[in-house]
C-alpha cells in the first residue's frame, strides 16, 4: 500500500530539442512511465525486463539524434489497483507523465485505464490481458498491444480441439481473468463440436492443485485446460506430473504461459504443452538478433511477449509522436492508429478503431528435452494464426468507438 | 483559515486539555490547512484518512489495551459498502437463494456522498457488534489471534461476493455532490471534506478517551479484575470502546473510497491490519497525537520506497523491530517524554 | 459405483487422501507454533517465514552445495532452527518482562524482514527442487495414483508429530518444559537452566518449521511468498485447536486438512475460507478452543 508515483526517473535518451521542431511537445519533454509488477508474480515475464525493452525502443528509433528528449519513469503497482491508480494519478498531476506503458494484472489495467481516460493521456498495454480494454472499457486514449485472453482462448483451443482435444476439463482460477479466459475458451471449443466434461475453481493463488488434478483425473478428459497464470499454472503443471497425469493419456493445454514459465519448469515438465504466444525470440533472423541484444542488457534472459511488445509498442508511439508533432494523449492515439507499424519484433501491424494492435498470433508446442539445444531453446511453432483471425472482430466487442 | 483553526483549537474541551495539547493540535490542524499548498494534495488526503484510522484503532489498542489484528475488515468493508452505494445505489432483494428468487424489496438510486459514507461507516459499525460479540470475551493474543481470523473470513468473503467485483474490485466510485451542491470532483471541495472529517473524528475521539466512559477504558486497561470488581460490567464497556473504533475505521474507509474512487481487496487485507498496528505503534501507543504522525511518516516512507517494491516491506519489518526492541513510546511518545508533557 | 451426494466413492476417498496430506503440513507447523506458545508465550509470526526459509536452505543445499534431499531433512531444521537460537536471545529475550504482544509484534517485523529480503533476491515466480529420485513415481490404489512421495509426506509428519508430543509429555525433558510454563522460578531452584531451556524450545519449533518446509520444496515451488499464504490458516488451526496444546495442534490439523479436501469436492470456492468458519462456531461454543485449558 502506498501512493507510488515520485520515482526515480531513469534518464534514457537527452538531447536538447533543436529549435522550434517540437513546439507541441509539453514541457520540451516525452515522459514514458512504466508501470509493471517490479517484485511479485509477473516480475520476470515483464518486471525490468520491460524498462530493458522500452530503453532500447528509445535507442532505436535514435531520439537523441532526432532532438526528442525522452524521460522514462519506473513505477511498481505490486499488482493492486489502488496502488496502480494512485501513482497514475500522481504520474500524471505532479511528474507531468505523457504515456504510461506495460502493466501487467487486469484489474490495474482497468484503474489506470479510468485515470488515464480522466486526465486525458496515453496508455499503452502489452503484459495485461483482459480483452475489456478493446471491448466495453475501449477508449479514445488507450492501445491494447499484445494479446488478450480473446487471442489466446482462440489460440489455444481452436488449435487443439482440431488435433483431436475434443473432451475439455477447465482448472479455472477463481477471478475475473481466470473465468472470462475460461468462458471465451469453452466457447471456442463447444463452436467446434468439443465438449466440456466438467470444470473447478480454485481459489487463488493455490499452492495445493492435487485435489484439483484428481478431479480432472477421475473427469476422463482428454484436455486440462488452465485458465489460470503464473505460479498457479506452475503449480498445476508440476504437481500434474507428479500424479501421473500426462503419463494416464491426458494432456494440459495452458492457456497463459510465458517462456519464463517454461523456464522456470523445465522442459522435463514441460514438453508437450500447446500454448499461443505472439512472438519467441527464435522466429527469425531479426527476432533473433534483436533478442540477443535484449538478453545482454537483462541478465541473459531471453525476451518474453509481454517485454517484446513493450519494445514495438513504445517504438512505434515515438513514431507516432513525430509524426504528429506532439505529445498530447488522443491525438498520438489516433496517429498511432492512422499509420502501419512496422517492427523487428513483430513485423507488420495494425492498431484498430477499437485500440486493438492486431498482428499474427503463434500456435507453440514446448519440446522434449531431447529436442532442446540448450537453455531458452523451448518451443517448435506449430502453426502461425493470421492477424486478421488472431483477435476478437470488432463488432464483437461491443466498444463504443467502433461504428 | 485563521479564524476555522482557532475556533476548531477552541472547541478542544477546555477543562480536560492541557495548553501543550492544543498547541499540538493547533500545529497538525495547521499542517494539513497549509499543507496543500506544497505537498500533493492527493497524498494528504490519504493521510488523514489513514491518521484517522489510525487514531481509531489507538482508541482500542492504545486506551483498552486490545489489539486487534484484523482492523483491516473495517475500513476495508466501509469502502466496498461507501463505494457500491456512491456508484449504484443500494438495492435489497432480487438475486434468487436456494432455487427460489427473492423479489426486489428496496431499491434506492446512488447515494450522495454523505450517505455513501454514513452508510459505510453503519456497516463497520455493525460489523464490529458482530465480530466484537465473538472477539470480545478473550483477551491478549487470543484477541488478536480471533480478529485476525475473523478478518480472513471477511476478506475471503469479499473475493467471492459479486458486489465487489472480486480482485477488480470498484472502480471508476463517482466522488458525486456533497449535500446535492458542493461538486467533490474539485480538488480544493474534496480536500475540505476530508479535512473536516478527519478533525471531526479526531475531536470525538479526544472527547471520549477524556470523558467518564474514556477513563473506565482505562482503568479496565490497568487492571481488569479491578474495575470488575469495582462494579463495572467490563465486557460491555470493551464492546462498545470496540464498536466504536470500528465504526471511525469504517468512517475512515469510506472517505478513503470516495478519494481514491476506488474499493478493493487490498482494504481487507491482513497487511493492512499490520499497517495500522505500525502505525501507532511508530507513533506512539496511547497518546492522542501520535497515530497521526506515525501514519504521515509511514505514508511518507512508503511513497519513497513505491518504486522499490519489496524494499517497503522490509523497510515495515525494520521499523517494527525497531519499535519493538528500543522505541516502545512511539515519535510522539517520547517527545512527550522529552519535553515532561503529555500528547 | 456406489455415490455419496453424486460423488463417487472412490473419488472421494482419493480427496480424504489428499486433505491428510495438506493436514500433515497444518499438523508440522500447528505443532511448532503451539509448542513455542506453550513454553514462551509468544504467537510466532515468523513461522511462515521460517517455513519458506527451511525450504530456501534446501534448494541452496541442493543447487549450490549438492548435498541432497535426506541430508536436507537432517541439516535445514538445525541450521535454520540455529537462526531461530539466534533471535531468541538476541531480541525476544529481551521481551519476556513485557506484554506478550510484542512478542508477535516483533515476529511480525521479523517476517516482513525476511520475505522481503528474499523477494527481492529470487523473484516470486518460484524455484524448483527436484523429488528424491527414492520416492519418484507412485502407486495405484484403486481409487487413486498415490504419488511415493505424498505417502512419505504423511508417515514422516505423523512420526514427527508423535516423536515432539512423546518428547514433552511423556519424558523428563519435557515434564521440565512443562513445569517451567508454570513456575520458572521453582524449576531454576532446581537447578535447571530455564534461559537455555527456552531459547532451545525456540529454535526446536523453529527447526520443526523449516522440515515442514524441506517436506514441501519438491511438490510445492520454492517460493518467497509460500509462507505468507498459509501461515494465517496455520494460526486458525491453532486457535481451534486450543493455543498451547501439543495434541489439539496434531489432531486439529489433520482434522482441518480432511475436511478442506471435502470441501474441495462439494465447493471448491469455499476452501480456503472453510477452515476460518469452522474457527468463528468453535469460538463461540468453546472460547478456548477444542483442546485448550481456560487461561
């Protein structure tokens, strides 16, 4: 509990602004502050690793060299959303913030999301997932950029409902993520003639899943899916291996996994998880070397999606910002919607009336040990979902600004 | 400004407070009316509410000698009830029970921001009958031991209930017209309303712990067996002295929901009990001034450390031990001490 | 297959299975917290903390040392219980003139201390400990796969369990302990030395801590925050139980864990808050809980 907010700037990129070029931009200054979960559950797939990755947008698009001086700020929400919309609010009224950037943990989202709408600014999502942001909570001053838990429940199920998972039993987490990541993946699933055996809602966090797992044993399904995150999927995963789960013919299906999950589980555990991610840093030439570079500034560790998406966000906001001449909140919104983006990271892009930045969506298989050349060698692509059957269609989502 | 603050010192009872009391008094009502004009005006708001939390569980801990460890179910229920009221009005009825649906019986439309916090504020009240009707019969670390559980019970309660929109909790709580005309959306008419409440709150509760009812507290605190055995019915003096102290915190919560527009878990949370424990504990157990000034300068540590993350729980457990093993009088305390007087 | 209120039989006893197991570990830290309260009074709120380091030590033994999972189970509840010596006569000793509360106070901060300490050094995402490659693999019972593993969970708890409980109330050390509850200074006249007795009886429930958490590191991930979590539902089990009594801790926390994994089958939602129910009626038809005397 605390008010947050009067942080350390971690100066990124200074330059003088040259002449009157940046008239609009306020106080001569872009302000980016970070938001994300420094020390808690979601510190390694986004935490630090995300200032990492908005530095290097800075560095990339050579702001010094174009005369834009940027500022980042670092704030830790500790994943609680009063704490989250107070330094929001503090960002915003004292430190003069232009863009606050990450945030992971939907019910933040969804605090800052209200501050930001309120004091007229940016928000720019890449770790949060709740599909809301693009839907009935869209605004004229937010992008969702990453992924939803829409793109994932689709990802995910549509994947493994056509390889034969046609019998489904849910391991929900017992909170508004885990049951809308639930809700969107029956649906998907029940569409393509699967059926749904039974499901539990565990309280969360849990640390004890074996009742759960027996349940979903003696359910007979073929499919475990875990609509659940972090420690608890973790959890679930480990202690299913232990109780003989994968071994009996079942198999899970997680339906939020990050590579940092799968790190810290080990491909012994691991293999064989279908999981939907939007970017993994052994795709291709340049997600590679982009990746290596990353990994040298952070510890060794490769990027997850949520910090690469901080990386294309953030690069294609300055591109933004320069085009349109000015740092103000809707109006950089809207430019970011006006044009393409474009990135080594994720390629070709677009961000939609509704906010949403729609891109292709990747289908991964974690491998076997023996398959895995070395450390962060995890997944094989299993299919590659188009941008434009990746995310929720607009008119779906029910958000006012699409009409 | 000067004329409020020096009726407001005026109304400290005169034959009960001593001259350095409202000196004391006249320097805290005076930081938080100029305060503003330099410090974020937000954070201060913050914490009165908080100092007022503070200060009412002081009136537990600190004059009946019972410590709660489960104050957090007060100020956070408070904030849910203040806050689903303030934004949806309050509706009894209509949700079905047992198969069978049980028609609308009341519906009202959003609260004025008075009554969101009255209303909060009667919640915690009847709260702490009910958890005060279990708790009260044991003492010492039995007491805290049951609060705390029974603050768990609250909070698990609050996950689950579909009014409190789970770990989303309420968001975007309109801060709406006090009395129907003074919009709270404006800074300067919030921090006003704050304020009041807080010196409102902290006057009542000088005036209990000096009044007749205040010094049975305290000599119950001294020695039970004693005031029994003078006559006093004990269990009913520790109740209402419980009761009441809930229902500052709930008064305490709610406002803290209207500024922040927002209700969540985090309120009814065990660590927020330990909060208020530090708090007074740092300021100084049973004085009158010091749960305010422990909860200005734990605050003030807090938003230092925000962007350090785990570094504000460590620095927490410091203080704690600190307080524990060296500096059992708290800031106030021992300035009290110091200059021979009591705050 | 025969059903009981439409679950079927062997499922449920496959749950009953699984609520011992959870109780062994309510029973292992119910039992050091009511041992240390019995002896000095104190409510230890770092005994989740200590949990959480007992299994540290053994993923630090493991991954840095290589010394494995049995020694780990000998040396963590030594040398964790070491630092428990350590902080009884360095700060709670110093305590025992005053009100008991600031026994938990001061425990209180020292947990804040040591998860954020931790926190910051390894994350919260968890660290794995593999299983002893002994008890890899399981059985089938009929009704359900037992892994070797949960089965030695339950034997080692309750020989555990036994062994404290036959250690105070059934020999001389332990009629010592209780006699010094009652009346240290009578117990000194004979010429035992109370002092140590109790820093020993600190650092013996702060070891029984940290081989609770060696028994969890290879099941549940090695977690800063793995004690935070459940340290409250242990101090629930000790309450009903009645504070201070050895058996009541044993007993209630096996009872607990079976009738969490009930409620894990009939209503999952309410497991976690299940045993806090339980705690608020037995309070209000036995203020001192099931097994506790009147204090």
């Amino acid at each position: 509990m605390s008010l947050g907010g009067r942080t350390l700037g971690v100066i990124a990129a200074l330059a003088l602004a040259a002449g009157g070029a940046h008239a609009q931009i306020s106080d001569g200054v872009i302000k980016v502050g970070v938001m994300n979960d420094q020390s808690g559950t979601y510190a390694d797939l986004a935490g630090p690793g995300s200032v990492v990755a908005t530095r290097m947008a800075v560095e990339d698009f050579g702001a010094a060299k174009k005369g834009l001086k940027v500022e980042i700020l670092v704030a830790d929400h500790q994943n609680k959303p009063e704490v989250g919309s107070s330094i929001a609010r503090q960002w915003y009224d004292v430190d003069k913030v232009d863009l606050i950037l990450d945030v992971p943990t939907s019910s933040v989202v969804l605090a800052v999301n209200q501050v930001t709408r309120e004091k007229n600014k940016a928000l720019i999502v890449s770790t949060g997932a709740t599909v809301d942001l693009t839907g009935k909570a869209c605004s004229p001053n937010a992008i969702h950029w990453t992924y939803d838990t829409w793109s994932l429940a689709n990802g995910t199920g549509t994947a493994v409902v056509k390889s034969g998972g046609n019998t489904w039993f849910f391991l929900t987490a017992d909170y508004a993520f885990g049951h809308s990541l639930e809700q969107q993946t029956e649906a998907v699933v029940l569409k393509l003639g699967g059926k749904v055996l039974g499901k539990v809602r565990h309280p969360f966090p849990s640390a004890d899943m074996s009742s759960f797992l027996l349940q979903a044993q003696t359910s007979k399904a073929k499919i475990i899916g875990l609509a659940n995150a972090g420690a608890d999927t973790i959890n679930a995963i480990k202690q299913g291996a232990e109780f003989g789960i994968v071994k009996g013919g079942q198999q899970f299906a997680g339906l939020l996994v990050f590579l940092t999950d799968v790190h810290s589980l080990g491909l012994d555990k691991a293999q064989g998880l279908f999981l939907t991610e939007a970017f993994y840093w052994d795709l291709n030439p340049q997600t590679r070397a982009w990746s290596q570079r990353f990994a040298k500034l952070h510890k060794g560790a490769m990027p997850t999606m949520a910090q690469a998406g901080v990386y294309s966000a953030m690069l294609h906001y300055l591109k933004a910002v320069e085009a349109a001449k000015t740092d103000d909140g809707p109006k950089v919104i809207a430019k970011m919607k006006e044009m393409p983006s474009e990135d080594p990271v994720f390629g070709k892009g677009q961000v939609r009336q509704d906010g949403r930045h729609i891109h292709d969506m990747y289908l991964f298989e974690v491998k076997k040990p023996s398959e895995s050349k070395g450390p962060w060698d995890y997944y094989k692509v299993r299919a590659t979902i188009p941008a434009d059957q990746a995310f929720r269609p607009e008119k779906e989502g029910g958000c006012p600004l699409v009409k | 400004m000067a004329t409020t603050v020096s009726a407001m010192a005026g109304s400290l009872p005169r034959a009960q407070s001593s001259l350095h009391q409202r000196v004391a008094f006249l320097v805290m009502v005076a930081f938080f009316a100029i305060g503003p004009l330099v410090i974020y005006p937000l954070f201060l708001m913050k914490v009165m509410c908080f100092a007022l939390f503070a200060c009412a569980f002081n009136l537990l801990l600190g004059y009946v000698g019972l410590l709660s460890f489960g104050h957090a179910m007060f100020l956070g229920t408070a904030g849910y009830v203040a806050a689903h009221t303030a934004k949806a009005g309050l509706t009894v009825g209509g949700f079905k029970f047992l198969g069978a649906s049980v028609p609308v019986l009341l519906q009202l439309p959003p609260f004025n921001p008075e009554f969101a916090v009255l209303f909060g504020a009667a919640a915690a009240c009847l709260l702490g009958i009910v958890s005060g009707l279990i708790a009260i019969r044991r003492q010492g670390i039995y007491f805290a031991m049951i609060t705390l559980a029974l603050a768990q019970m609250v909070y698990f309660f609050c996950v689950q209930a579909p009014f409190t929109g789970g770990e989303d909790g309420i968001q975007a709580v309109p801060r709406g017209k006090l009395f129907g005309t003074i919009d709270l959306s404006d800074v300067t008419a919030m921090y006003v309303t704050v304020f009041v409440i807080f010196i409102s709150g902290f006057l009542l509760i000088y005036r209990i712990i000096h009044s007749p009812f205040g010094q049975v507290l305290k000599a119950i605190r001294e020695n039970e067996a004693r005031a029994v055995s003078l006559g006093y019915d004990v269990d009913r003096y520790k109740l209402l002295a419980y009761v009441l102290s809930a229902t500052l915190s709930g008064v305490a919560g709610a406002t803290n929901a209207l500024v922040f527009q927002l209700a969540a878990l985090n309120g009814v949370y065990w660590t927020m009990s330990g909060e208020v424990v530090l708090m007074t504990l740092l300021g100084g157990l049973g004085t009158v001034f010091g749960p305010a000034a422990g909860a200005l300068v734990l605050l003030s540590i807090e938003n230092y450390l925000a962007l350090l993350g785990s570094w504000v729980t460590i620095a927490q457990g410091c203080i704690f031990v600190a307080c524990v093993l060296t500096f059992r009088r708290g800031i106030v305390g021992e300035l009290g001490r110091a200059l021979k007087k009591s705050l | 297959m025969s059903e009981i209120f439409g679950i079927p039989t062997q499922a449920l006893f496959g749950q009953l299975l699984i609520g011992l197991i959870n109780g062994s570990f309510y029973a292992l830290l119910s039992l050091g917290l009511a041992v240390i309260f019995g002896l000095l009074n104190i409510i230890n709120f770092a005994h989740g903390a200590q949990y959480m380091m007992g299994a540290f030590c053994a993923w630090f033994l493991l991954n840095k040392l290589g010394v494995g999972y049995w020694w780990a189970l000998l040396l963590v509840p030594v040398i964790v219980g070491a630092t428990g010596v350590v902080i009884e006569r360095v700060m709670l000793s110093r305590l025992y003139q005053l009100d008991h509360l600031y026994g938990l106070l001061l425990t209180f901060g020292l947990a804040l201390i040591v998860q954020g300490l931790f926190r910051n050094e390894y994350g919260s995402t968890g660290l794995p400990y593999s299983m002893p490659k002994e008890l890899e693999g399981g059985r089938n019972l009929g009704f359900m796969f037992l892994p070797n593993y949960r089965a030695w969970v339950i034997v080692a708890s309750l020989a555990v369990c036994l062994g404290t409980w036959f250690l105070i109330e059934k020999t001389k050390l332990g009629s010592y302990l209780r006699a010094a509850t009652e009346n240290p200074q009578l117990v000194r006249a004979f010429g035992v030395n109370v002092p140590r007795m109790i820093t020993l009886t600190y650092g013996f429930g702060v070891g029984l801590a940290a081989f609770a958490g060696v028994m969890a590191a290879p099941i549940y991930s090695v977690n800063p925050l793995m004690g935070e979590h459940l340290i409250i539902v242990v101090f629930a089990v000790v309450v009903i139980g009645g504070m201070g009594s050895i058996m009541g801790a044993i007993i209630t926390g096996f009872v607990l864990g079976l009738v969490e994994g009930l409620t894990k089958v009939f209503y999952p939602e309410a497991s976690n808050t299940v045993i806090f129910i339980i705690m608020a009626i037995v309070l209000m038809i036995k203020p001192t809980g099931l097994f506790g005397a009147r204090r």
